[in-house]
C-alpha cells in the first residue's frame, strides 16, 4: 500500500469590482522550486497566483471559505 501525501501551495487571487482578493489553495502535482509565480488553478476552481513564500494555510482572515473547507 502507497501513502499518498497532498501538499498544498499558498496562491492570492485578484480583486474583481466588488471582490476582495483572497488566498487560495493550490493543490501541487510538482516540486516547490518549479513553481515561478504563475497564476494556478485552485481548489475552488478559480485562478489565482502562486506566492512561493507562503505557505498553506496561510494566517490570515481573507481565506477562501471553500478551499478552507474542501483542502480539510
């Protein structure tokens, strides 16, 4: 039996109209140092941008309900 462990990424989203910006989880299917920054698919389905220095979960009160809920 193989034990698979998921790992996940810190990513922030963009501000849209009346959206506040939010961090986002980011399930990673490759090593931390091939990540550049770029802009990945979340967990909740939309994209946001990947900040290497952060780590999930993030300490912060704009967290993503829904990936908070679906990364447990």
């Amino acid at each position: 039996m193989m034990l698979q462990t998921i790992v996940h990424a810190a990513a922030r989203s963009r501000a849209h109209g009346p959206t506040a910006a939010l961090w986002h989880a980011v399930e990673l299917h490759r090593p931390q140092a091939e990540l550049d920054g770029a802009c990945e698919l979340t967990v909740c389905g939309s994209l946001a941008r990947i900040v290497p220095d952060e780590q999930w979960p993030v300490a912060a009160t704009d967290v993503c309900a829904v990936c908070t809920t679906l990364v447990r």
